[in-house]
C-alpha cells in the first residue's frame, strides 16, 4: 500500500508547561492519534489479495496474516498513533444485529483457511504491543465506535481505517476515516468528504442506510429507495423520525427504525484499557518466525 499522508490532528497548550502522565487507560495529550482498525475488514481484503500459497509452518494458510500484519506496520509507521486497537466480529455466535433481525448478513461464507486466520490474527496484534476488542453480541463496527467516543471524550484524535462505509457516522472534526480507494491508496474522510459522497451528514448516515438499506448486509430499506432519494429525504426531514412524522412510509415505520437501529454503531461495546502504548517488535518477531514467516520476523527484528 503507499504511504499516506500523516495526519495533522495536533494538541496542546502552547504554554511549555509539562503535561501530566496518562492515567491508566486515559490517552496522554501527547498530540498522536489513537489509530482504530476494523480487523475483519481488512483481514478480508489481505486474504483475497494474496496468494493462496502462502503458508505457516505447520502449512496452515498465512497470507491474510501476512498481509495484515504489512498493513498494520505500514500504517503505524505512516500515522505514529499513540494506540492501536483492532475490533473484531465473532463468527461463532450470532450478534445482537442478526437476533433483531435474522436476514442480516445472511448467505456469508468464509473459507476455512480464511476462519483459521481470523483465530491467529488477535494473537498477532497482541504480539505487537497492541489492543484487541471482541466481545459476543458485538461487531468490529461497534468497538470503532466505542474506541472513537471514548479518544473525543478525553479531548483527542482518532483515525479509523474501515473498508465499511457505515464507518462515515463517525467522522468528525476529532475523527478521520481512513478509507480503501483505487491503486491500494487509503483516502481521508472527514464531514465534508461524507456530505461529498453521501449528500448527508455524519450523523445522518444511520438515517440514510436505513432508506436507502445496505445489500452488503441485506437490509433492504425503503421500498422504492435508492441513494439520491434518501439522501434527499435525510436533507430535507433532518433525520428518519422527520421523514416518517411527515406522513412517509408509514406502513414500514417500524422496520425502517429497526434498519436505522442495525445500521448505528454501537459506541457503548466493552474496550480494553487504551492508555499510550509502546510496540513490542521483538515478541512480534519471534511469534511470526514461530509460525515460519521468516521475512516478516527478520523485518520486525529490525524494527526491534
């Protein structure tokens, strides 16, 4: 992936005065990002991207950990967070998305070598220095949100990289999405490149994938509505409570709030402890010559 841009998000005083130390699990003002991943999504996108050839030493598949592993050194080096945390779906256990409504994301298959490495991929994080979220009941999406409520709450910055276009919502002056595009490049989404993209604003994308509905997770949304008509009605009504007091859609109101209920992120999922942390390249580095993917350990020895 070429490098991106560095982000600009930059805190503090101004008066030289020495900052305190973080509490534990409270971000420092050190003026560095928490960097927030959707592990799945990429994981996928590794997996699909790579041969398949690419093998562990007990020949277990490894090129979605290969790949994921160059993304996540690639972006640290490029953005300097003061944290990582990868959020994580579960596969084994239905979410509470798939409870309120059982036609979610229906029809997904992975192929065993890919589960196999979803298994391996939070220990691989873990071996970095880094945070994983999984939690049953909850999505990677939701731990986005979680993590990024919790960096604006203690006055900082996030970047969230997700290849989810839900991820929009949680674009703000605070958060910046970090998003896949042509050539492998990652482009930066702010409120002005949603409004750009969606015709709505962060806080309005649940409204709109409620109307407009999502086929990736097979919530269909208002009958008759594609994207220039929800956005339209989002504008104009503010939110889908305006749309429906307005007389619309009535005879779907309920499914058309549950759809919005799907499509929120849930900001209240359990996190880790998210104080500043240090990388551990070495333990890196042994963990992935264990599983005989010697380049990347010899890299990560390096970076050690």
């Amino acid at each position: 992936m070429p490098k991106t841009e560095r982000s600009t998000h930059r805190t503090g005083d101004g008066t030289g005065r020495k900052r305190r130390p973080a509490r534990i699990g409270q971000p420092a003002l050190s003026g560095r990002p928490l960097l927030v991943i959707d592990g799945d999504s990429f994981a996928h996108r590794s997996y699909h991207a790579l041969p398949k050839t690419i093998r562990r030493s007990d020949g277990k598949a490894a090129g979605a950990i290969l790949g994921f592993a160059n993304f996540l050194l690639r972006l640290y080096v490029d953005e300097r967070p003061r944290a990582v945390i990868v959020g994580w779906d579960i596969l084994e256990a239905p979410t509470k998305r798939h409870e309120m409504f059982p036609a979610y994301q229906s029809g997904r298959e992975f192929d065993d070598d890919l589960i196999q490495q979803l298994k391996v991929l939070p220990e691989l994080v873990a071996a970095f220095g880094f945070a994983n979220a999984k939690a049953p009941g909850y999505e990677a999406d939701d731990f986005l949100a979680a993590a990024v409520a919790f960096e604006e709450r203690a006055g900082g910055f996030a970047l969230v990289a997700s290849g989810d276009r839900d991820s929009f919502q949680l674009a703000s002056p605070r958060t910046t999405i970090l998003y896949p595009s042509r050539g492998g490049e990652l482009a930066r989404i702010g409120p002005e490149e949603v409004e750009q993209r969606y015709g709505v604003h962060p806080n309005q994308v649940p409204d709109f994938i409620a109307l407009r509905g999502d086929p990736s997770d097979k919530v269909p949304g208002a009958a008759g509505v594609g994207p220039k008509r929800a956005a339209k009605l989002v504008r104009r009504y503010g939110t889908l409570d305006g749309v429906l007091k307005a007389g619309l859609f009535q005879t779907q109101a309920e499914t058309l709030r549950l759809y919005r209920l799907i499509g929120t992120m849930d900001a209240k999922a359990p996190l880790p402890l998210l104080a500043d942390q240090e990388p551990t390249w070495a333990s890196a580095s042994t963990s992935t010559r264990d599983w005989g993917l010697n380049q990347l350990a010899d890299r990560l020895g390096e970076m050690a």
